[in-house]
C-alpha cells in the first residue's frame, strides 16, 4: 500500500478513536448526577442491582457502548473508502412493478431453500418504458461506493456489530435488491458501468479467517455478497492488507478507550453522593 494512504488510514483511525472517547466522556460525566441516566436508571431494576453495583454498572454501560461504538466503526469505514471510491449518500431513480414482483419471487424461493446466486438479479433484464415518473423514489444509503477506473458500484449494508438478527435477513435482502435495481436503472443507459451488492459485517463473530456460521443469513445472501471481518476492511481499504494496516492502528488508539473506561467507571464509583443522586 502506498505510504501516503497508509498514514491517511491510521489518521482515520486514531481520530475517530479519539473522537468518540471526547463524547463518550462528555455524556457519562454529564449523567453522573442524573437519576435518569443511562447507568443510574438500571438500579430501578431491582433483580439487577440486588446483584452488586458493579454488575450494574456494566450491564448498563456495556449495551450503550455497543450501539455507540458500532457507529464509529461504521464512519470510519466510509471515511477510509472515500480514499479510494466516490462515497454517495442516496441513490435517487425508479423501481419497476415487475422488478418489485422480481424481488418477491427471488425471496419466496430462498425461503424454499433455493441457494442464492448473484446472477439471480444480475442476469435478469427489464423493458424500461418511456414514462418512468410514476416509479420515481429516493433510497438513502450509508455505504455506497463507487469506484471510477473499475466503473463499478457498491452497495454495502454493514452490520458494524458483527451480527445480524435472524429475522431480519429476509428484510434486508430485500431492501438491498430494491436498491440494486434502484441504481441499475439509473444506469441503464451505461452498460460499461457494473452494480454489486455486499452484506459486511466489521468483525467475524467466530473470529477473523475462522467460516461464518450464520446460517439464516446465507439462506437469503450468497457467499460472493458477503463481506465479513477483515474482507470489510480489506474492501474499503481497496487493498489485501486494509484490515492489519487498520486493527495495528486501532491496537495503538485503542490505549484512550481503556483510560477513558477507568475514568468513567471512577465517576460513578468514586463519589457515593454522585452515584447515588
């Protein structure tokens, strides 16, 4: 990878990093002496503080932590990708009744155990009539990418927590091959120009190189659409070794989130009137 790129992605990093600890401290300090904070509310539950305050304490602050700390991975990601792709944030075109109706037997057949292939929608191809303005809408997106020498477009539904809700996968496809068609119709006119769909996740949950296991989800996505782990990384690096250039910098940033912790859980255990307000 080029030096250059290198240092951009670690200044990514250590500053979204850096980032997110200012805030995370500004709000658990901010909650100290709030009955109604995130960490002091959860001593209402009483089967949960009978079982000591500091079991308290992290059960309410790890979930918080989560949800936060997901949203930073994904800005980041995006962020670094703008080092390599054109990053957009809707896709603004039509969708077609029969492409709709497309998508709905595509999903009812995978519900049927019917191995998903890319080919599937990418091979499938519709008469665009001359009036289209009846079918016009805008979809927002996080992660779509486009890289210009390729001619090629990505459309990414990361899971920045590493999972994603059994239940929600039939949804998800869904609302990924609307906006494959969304942006393909776009398009249309520019058959150089090539669209892919990939659901990432920013960690592999049975741990990085190790199979992905999640079952429900390979039901409705095929295993060229998937982008698990360090494959994200690598991908929004647009590089082989995007995911140690990106965790060896994380590893050294990292060191502001452990002090931050110990500050944190000093605010609540430091001050008995505080904790207690």
């Amino acid at each position: 990878m080029d030096v250059n790129k290198k240092k951009a992605i670690c200044e990514i990093i250590d500053a979204g990093i850096k980032s997110f600890v200012t805030g995370l401290e500004s709000r658990y300090e901010a909650e100290a002496v709030d009955p109604n904070g995130v960490i002091n509310s959860k001593k209402n539950n009483c089967f949960i503080s009978e079982l000591g305050e500091e079991f308290m304490f992290y059960s309410a602050f790890v979930r918080s932590f989560d949800s936060s700390f997901g949203k930073v991975l994904e800005t980041m990601g995006n962020s670094i990708a703008k080092l390599s792709y054109t990053v957009n944030g809707a896709i603004t075109s039509f969708l077609l009744p029969e492409q709709k109706q497309h998508i709905a037997n595509l999903v009812n057949s995978y519900e049927q155990h019917v191995k998903p292939e890319i080919y599937h929608y990418s091979e499938h191809n519709f008469i665009i009539p001359r009036n289209i303005d009846s079918f016009k809408m805008t979809h927002p997106t996080d992660n779509y990418f486009y890289n210009e020498e390729k001619k090629e477009h990505y459309i990414i539904e990361l899971k920045a927590g590493g999972d994603l809700d059994n239940k929600k996968a039939k949804a998800e496809k869904i609302a990924m091959l609307e906006e494959f068609y969304l942006l393909k119709n776009l398009l249309f006119e520019k058959k150089e120009h090539k669209v892919y769909i990939f659901f990432a996740t920013a960690y592999n949950k049975y741990g990085e190189d190790k199979p992905w296991k999640q079952e429900r989800v390979k039901q409705f996505f095929a295993d060229d659409e998937l982008l698990i782990g360090k494959n994200y990384w690598n991908f929004v690096c647009n590089d082989a070794c995007g995911f140690d250039i990106v965790f060896e910098q994380y590893k050294q940033s990292a060191c502001c989130i452990k002090q931050a912790l110990a500050r944190i859980k000093n605010m609540y255990f430091s001050s008995k009137e505080v904790y207690n307000a």
